[in-house]
C-alpha cells in the first residue's frame, strides 16, 4: 500500500507508575513517545512500510529511542544523528476529577537545534506515497518551520499526500506564532486532522452550540468548521476528532471525515481511559491506513476513531494493536470479553 514518511520529535517519557502523582514514590517508567513516532508504530503495526525521521544524539539514549521504533518494524534509517540531548516530557496520569499533566523538558534537544541543510528531503521521499507532520513539530521552532516548509515542498514535488495534525501546543508557541506558520504550511496539506480546541487555536474557526466540558456536540457546528477549513486552505479531506470529556477517566470519543461532499460521522465510544496520551495520534495512523488501503469515507472514519478507542485503553504512547483487532471493533464488537 505504499511507504509513508513521518517527521517530528521522539521524546523519553518518564512517567510515575499507574495513578501516582509525581514522585508519589521514587519510582518512574522510562518509554519513548511522540506525536509523528506514534503514528509510524501504528503503521507499521498495520504491517505498511513506514518511516520515521528525526534527529537523535548519538549516544545510548538516543539509540535507545531509535532501538524502541525499530522493535515495532519502523524504518529509521533516515534519522539524522548528532546533537546532545533526546527531549524529555514527565507524564502524571490523571483520574476521575483530577486532571493529566505533562511537564516538558525539551528545550535544546537534538531535533529542536537542527538546521534545514541536516535532511535530504528528496532523497527521503524517494518511492513514498504518504508524508505525515503535526503541528507539534514546528512550534520547537523557526528553524523547524522552515524544516517542515522544505519537506513539504519536496513532497510535492514528487506527488506524495501530506496530512497534518493541527495540534495546537500553548506551552510551545502562541496562537498568533502558530496562526502564522500554519497557515504558510497548510497550502501544501492534502488531509487535515484537528479537534474541537485546535481549530479554534490555530485559526480562530469554532463549532458553534458546542459545549465540550458540558457534553453538549452540535453535529452541525463540526460540518461548518470542517468546511471552512477545507475552503480555507483547498484540503482534500478534513479529519475531526469529537471528545466530550466527562471526566479524566471516562470519555465519549467520536470522529467525523469531510471528503469534500460526505459529512461522515462515526460511531461514538464510552471510554473508560486507562492512558489518553497518543490517542490523536492512533487516530491520525488508523485514517491513513484506512485511506491508502481504499476504504470509504465511512469506512475510514469508523476504522480511525475504532483504533483510537482501543489505544486509550493501552499504556504507553504507542498503540499496540492489530488491522483485526481494530475492525473487530470497527465491526461493532466492543464486549471486551476474553478471547480464547
């Protein structure tokens, strides 16, 4: 089906073990995460040729990160080593009515401090069909604006579909900084996935009588700012994630897929939430799986939000499932019973 490129920054997670707050007791689970990473596991789990470019030291933290993607199949033969440090971010789980938090430690990272002359854009999207970024990657950055810009072009020179994840990050940039790039960027995106919050953030489009705190999603509001962002911005698709969060632990999770004519909404999933992190991202895996495999509007949208709601209930950011596994959901059987 194809090889697809993804571009942004791998973090080390260090996270206190289940509920704990930090340093509850003195211990921490060390795994690795990543917006465009996760999305390349995902991939890769769905057995696609996918791979993964960055910049990593080269020391054994950064091998170890480089060690995690390729236990999952990732190609990461195009990562770029040099630098001194792997960005860090500190994860404490919330539950019931106490929030998640997330305390970034990336400044200075190997990635955040590369320069537009470390990647051969053309040489690494020699026979790829699909490049993936997310709003993420260039707020680390001017240098990582002009970064994205230079694949992106690349991309498009060579006909390959570009899809970005809006992910809008307060802490990494303002919205006038990511109005500004995003903008610029988004004239080379075929696909577009946002949410509710990002839409908004980045480009001041909103839903209107929506509630998300209040459980309260207007169908009609989602059609608008979908629409808007495909005028805006010419996109192919529009790619919307629909969360009414209940509470840190229990969500409802849905999805809706604007190909420029259909207004495809999904089915919706209670949630009871074991790890949310990566959840967007399994989201982003599971539509350009479902896309480049040929599937419906429908099809696409019901295969993406199924394989997201399967990875809120796994640990980590990576989404550890299967093709079956998610259309065993997608298909209608969520009764979580044992399989044997």
């Amino acid at each position: 089906m194809g090889k697809i490129i993804t571009f942004g920054e791998i973090m080390l997670r260090l996270a206190p073990n289940g509920y704990y707050r930090f340093f509850q007791n003195d211990q921490m689970q060390a795994t690795f995460g990543g917006g465009e990473a996760n999305v390349a596991v995902s991939l890769a789990n769905y057995g696609l040729d996918a791979a993964y470019v960055t910049k990593l030291p080269k020391h054994a933290i950064g091998q170890a990160a480089v060690d995690s993607l390729r236990s999952f199949g990732v190609d990461t033969s195009m990562i770029v080593r040099g630098g001194d440090r792997v960005g860090i971010y500190y994860l404490e789980k919330g539950a019931s009515q106490r929030g998640s938090v997330c305390v970034y430690d990336r400044a200075h990272s190997a990635i955040q401090e590369a320069q537009p002359g470390d990647f051969n854009w053309d040489k690494i999207f020699e026979g790829a069909d699909w490049f993936h970024f997310t709003g993420i990657t260039p707020a680390l950055g001017p240098n990582l604006v002009e970064i994205c810009r230079e694949a992106c072009k690349a991309a498009k020179a060579k006909g390959v579909k570009i899809s970005c994840d809006l992910n809008y990050r307060g802490k990494l940039w303002t919205r006038e900084q990511a109005r500004e790039a995003m903008t610029d960027l988004c004239q080379y995106v075929d696909v577009c996935i946002s949410n509710e919050e990002d839409a908004k953030d980045v480009f001041g489009i909103e839903a209107e009588n929506t509630d998300i705190y209040g459980g309260k999603l207007n169908h009609d509001g989602y059609k608008s700012v979908a629409r808007q962002l495909a005028e805006k911005f010419g996109f192919e698709k529009v790619a919307i994630t629909l969360r009414t969060s209940i509470s840190a632990s229990d969500n409802d999770w849905a999805g809706m897929l604007y190909d420029g004519e259909n207004y495809c909404f999904s089915k919706s999933y209670h949630l009871h939430i074991v790890d949310r992190v990566g959840g967007g991202d399994s989201f982003g895996g599971g539509l350009i799986y479902a896309l480049l495999s040929g599937k419906s509007s429908q099809e696409a949208v019901e295969f993406a939000v199924a394989a997201s709601a399967l990875k809120h209930s796994i640990e980590g950011d990576y989404n550890r499932v299967s093709v079956s596994e998610v259309e065993k959901l997608a298909g209608g059987d969520g009764s979580g019973r044992v399989q044997r």
